[in-house]
C-alpha cells in the first residue's frame, strides 16, 4: 500500500513538472529571439526605431498609444494592425481608434526585418518593442523590460472596440473595471495614465468638458478655470490638437502627475477620475516622483504587455502586418 502511495505520488509530481515545463514553451520569455533564426532582432528593432525617433519627438507617444489600443483588444497580438476584411469593420476603423499613428512606422521596421529573417518576429512583438523603443530613445536605455515571444491574431472587429478600450470621458468605476477585465489594478491604472505626459490630443477628444459639459453649455468645474480657457482659444476647431501635458509634451516625466494633482490640469475626463477614487489619489501623489513614476510604468507596462498574448501554437506570424497570411 506504501509503495504504490508513493508511486502515484511520483506519478503526479511528474505528471505537474511535465505540464508546468510545456507551459513555460508557450510564455513570453526575455531575449526570445536569441534561440530563433533571428537572434539579432530585438538590437535591429531598437536600431530602426532609434533612427526614426531621432527625427520625430512624436513617435514615442504615438507608438505607446497603438500598443495599448491593441492590448486591450483580444490581448497584444497586433489586430489593431490588421484592415477591414469583407463587410467587418476592423479595430483601426472604430471612432476611438481614427486618430491613431504610427502604422506607417511598424510597416517600415516590419519589412527591413522580414528581409533579414522572414517569417520569424511576429508585428506584435514589433509593435511591443518598438513602443518601448521609441519612448526610451532620450534616455539612451531600456525604460522597461519587453518579453517577447508573442504571435499574431487573425480576428480584429471594431464593434468589440466600445466595450473594451478606456475611453478619454471614461469615469473612475469605468476605468476600474476595464482594467481589472484585463487584470489590471488601480496601480496600474494610474501608472499608465502617465503615459499622457507625452504627445498631442486631438480637440474633440475633450472638448465637452470645455463648452458642454452637463448639456447647458457650460465647463466641467473640476478643471482649471485659465487652463480651460486657454483650450478654448486653442480649440476653435476640434480637428487641432494641444499638448496633452501642457509644456512637457515632449519629455517623459513625472510632471502629467504634479499638474494633475497640484493644479488640476488633467486634460481628459479620464484624468480628473483619478482624483475621485482615495486609492488612485494615493498612487498620483506617489508618483510624482520621476524615479518612482519610471519604476512604476514599466512593472504596468509589463503586465499590460503580457495581456491575452498568443505564444507557441496560437496564432501566427504574419507576412505582412495589416493582412492575414
């Protein structure tokens, strides 16, 4: 009776240790590529986007938006990439994602590495790099680590766009649970919202909180009364767009927290959330600090990069990034 007790143990300790090491084949892992037929992929990647971003002090922000507008769609495996099929809209066509750029960008870097080893890095993983790439490129470092090892999707729908992605005008409850949809705390909520300390926003993205508000014509009162004004005059179209972080628009940095917090200059309805919730209060004051922001963004953004990717078998690497193969 004792021998066969600790057979069947043995048994199911194998039977454990085998699952968990199939498993660990099918994970994001650092340094992926090195194992492939392209080893070098993860250096031509920053080559690329470090030649690009040299020129264009916009490509972090834009990159760093295409990347999350994919991740909380269907997880990180590029659908945002992907045109209209037949009658189904894709992801790019929906509302919220039009103003998105960078496309042409992940095609460039998409063809000089297919010429180097096709068929092996996945728009994915390209799309994740490069994001993380072209924010780092001031620094002259890796601001936080990508694990790759991602295939890409087949399936991209923009009526699947609404009820997922965190929209500008998105409440605090909203913003909770969409992120925990996605596994995602409050920490890191707050963090990823600092990525608006770059780039640029389009007028229309805000301005109900400018000129109607609660449908009177009025403006909502939790946002500085003269930097309200000064969008207003800035927004007499609402095709312009205004710096997201007023001032610090091209510096990654602590300072979309210190506005936010200090002086209520949180441009989207999305950011003045953050200050209805004690718990996100708490984390904005915490991360007013740059290294503390820094350490933060990137634990987020790992997480956020790992969202429902498809690794081993799932999925597959496509030829070309805005079609199937």
């Amino acid at each position: 009776m004792r021998t066969q007790l600790v057979l069947s143990c043995l048994v199911f300790v194998c039977i454990v240790l085998c699952e968990v090491v199939a498993g660990a084949g099918n994970a994001l892992r650092n340094n992926f590529y090195k194992s492939t037929r392209c080893p070098n992929a993860e250096q031509l990647i920053r080559d690329i986007t470090w030649s690009k971003a040299k020129n264009d002090v916009t490509l972090g922000a834009r990159l760093l938006r295409l990347h999350y507008h994919d991740c909380f769609l269907r997880g990180c495996d590029a659908s945002i990439l992907l045109d209209t099929e037949g009658t189904e809209q894709s992801e790019k066509e929906a509302g919220p994602n039009l103003s998105l750029g960078g496309f042409d960008v992940i095609d460039d870097i998409k063809r000089q590495v297919e010429a180097k080893c096709p068929g092996i890095v996945s728009c994915a993983d390209i799309l994740a790099l490069s994001a993380r790439d072209a924010v780092s490129f001031p620094f002259k470092t890796s601001m936080w680590e990508v694990e790759t090892g991602r295939n890409d999707g087949n399936v991209s729908l923009a009526s699947e766009v609404s009820s997922n992605l965190p929209l500008p005008d998105s409440n605090i409850s909203t913003l909770q649970q969409l992120f925990a949809k996605k596994g995602l705390n409050v920490d890191d909520l707050v963090a990823l919202s600092g990525a608006h300390t770059i780039g640029f926003a389009h007028c229309g993205a805000f301005s109900r909180r400018l000129f109607n508000f609660t449908g009177k014509g009025d403006m909502d009162p939790s946002l500085n009364a003269t930097y309200a004004e000064s969008l207003k005059k800035s927004c007499n179209n609402l095709a312009n767009i205004v710096e997201m972080d007023p001032m610090s628009s091209t510096s990654f940095d602590s300072n979309y927290f210190n506005i936010l917090i200090n002086q209520n200059k949180g441009l989207f309805q999305s950011d003045a959330a953050l200050l209805k919730d004690t718990k996100s209060v708490n984390v904005v004051k915490k991360l007013q600090n740059d290294k503390a922001f820094f350490v933060e963004f990137a634990k987020s953004m790992q997480k956020m990069g790992a969202i429902e990717v498809l690794t081993g078998n799932a999925g597959q690497i496509r030829k070309n990034c805005h079609v199937k193969n």
